[in-house]
C-alpha cells in the first residue's frame, strides 16, 4: 500500500482523505506504518483504512502533519485526549508539543477606555493588557487638525481646507491618548480635532460619534463589552471596559 498517492481513512466514522506523503511525515509513526500493512489496529475495508479512534480529534492530527504546527481553536478544552491521541499514533514531537499546554491555551486580553467630554472637546485614553492590539489599534487611529469658523464648528464634515495630521499620545506601550472636537482659538476661528478610524473613512468630530465608532470597531475585532461606570461624575469621565480570548501562537516542529 505504501506507492499509494491517495489515502482514505475513516476514523471513528468521519471520513479523511490526504496524500500519502503527508501520512509519512513521521516514518516511526503508526499512520506510517499503516501505509506497509504493519500495524493491525488500521483494518482495510473496501480501500479506505478504518480505526477506531475519535474522528474529531483526529482532525487536529492531521492538520499538524499537514503544517507541523499546533494550532487548536480558542474554546479548545480536550488537552489530555488530544495528547493521548498523538500517543497512539506514535507521534512523539506532537505529544512534546500538546505537553506545552500553558503556552497554547488562549489567553485573555482586556481592553479599557476612558472617555471624558469637556466643553466642546472630547478625550479618550485607551488601556491594553496586550501591547500589540493597543500598537494596531493606534496605527487605526488618525487624528487631524484645522481652523474653522465658529459658526460651522459642529458641522460633521470637515472644511475644505487643507488638515494637518497629529500625531497620538503614546504614554507607554499599553495605552493610546488622543482627542476631537474644538477648542477657541482667535476671533471667530476654533480649532477643530477629527478623528478616522480604519476601516471607516470618515472624519468624526463630535466625541460621541468616535466613541461610538471604536466601540464599533472593537467589538467587530473580537472583544465583548463587559462593563460600563463613571469613574468621575464631576469630569464626567466614563470608562467602557472590554475583553476578548485571544488565540495563542501556534507552536511549530
């Protein structure tokens, strides 16, 4: 059997076909061996090998010996029956590797953000237990700068001239500190504060629509919002607290 280019395997009753390449990845392996006809436990039955193992968890074998990498989905729990599963099929460096269960298991991730509105300006401070999602969201993140007249301040698209892109408030690698809105500048001029968020195009002023927006865009990236409170009624400073299982890396051979 071992010349054969196509492989079909029903394990527990689900049905797999693969390459036979990809069952020799391993050749000490059972699955391997399988291939020679030396291994009793795989029954040939009308050209497709049967075992009687748990086809579901098989799924997650065959993907390692397709990519060598160990990648299970978030809600995953079946650590000690997937690693015996490798055992039996004599697939040592995927037992080591399922071994490494703490580095493999989803972690999770909070997200907080105070929002404080002041007159006609808006601020926003964003707090994240994982540097890496608050350094995505900041280059998500655009702040723009220009004068308008009093009297269209509160317009919800900015003038015709020409904004100034600011740069955001970086106070460590955890947080992201920016503002919108406007503040009195001279005469009949203010200076107005737009905020983009990608993948929206648009540039909001008002504080309640780009708090809106991020919230938006935070719980369509995978976060759920978990509380709200005021942490100062007198500054009125709200904060939205959120959190969301983020997958681990896989673990490569």
């Amino acid at each position: 059997m071992s010349n054969r280019e196509v492989v079909v395997l029903s394990v527990g009753g689900v049905r797999f076909v693969t390459r036979a390449s990809t069952l020799q990845q391993f050749p000490e392996s059972r699955l391997a061996r399988m291939l020679n006809d030396d291994d009793r436990e795989f029954k040939l039955v009308n050209g497709e090998f049967f075992v009687d193992r748990d086809g579901t968890l098989f799924s997650y074998i065959l993907d390692f010996l397709r990519t060598l990498q160990v990648s299970l989905p978030t809600d995953f729990s079946d650590w000690q029956r997937l690693r015996r599963e490798a055992e039996f099929y004599g697939l040592c460096s995927l037992a080591d590797l399922l071994s490494q269960e703490h580095l493999l298991k989803p972690r999770l991730e909070i997200l907080e953000v105070r929002f404080s509105f002041q007159e006609m300006q808006a601020f926003f401070r964003i707090f994240g237990s994982c540097s890496t999602t608050v350094e995505t969201l900041a280059e998500q993140i655009a702040v723009f700068m220009g004068q308008q007249s009093g009297q269209s301040w509160n317009s919800p698209f900015p003038s015709q001239k020409p904004l100034l892109p600011l740069p955001l408030e970086r106070p460590s690698h955890h947080d992201v500190v920016f503002q919108c809105g406007t503040d009195y500048s001279a005469g009949d001029q203010f200076v107005a504060r737009y905020v983009s968020i990608k993948p929206d195009n648009r540039k909001l002023i008002n504080g309640t629509n780009v708090l809106g927006l991020l919230l938006d865009t935070l719980l369509r990236d995978g976060f759920r919002l978990v509380s709200t409170r005021t942490m100062s009624s007198e500054e009125k400073v709200e904060c939205y607290s959120l959190e969301r299982m983020k997958r681990a890396a896989g673990l490569t051979l």
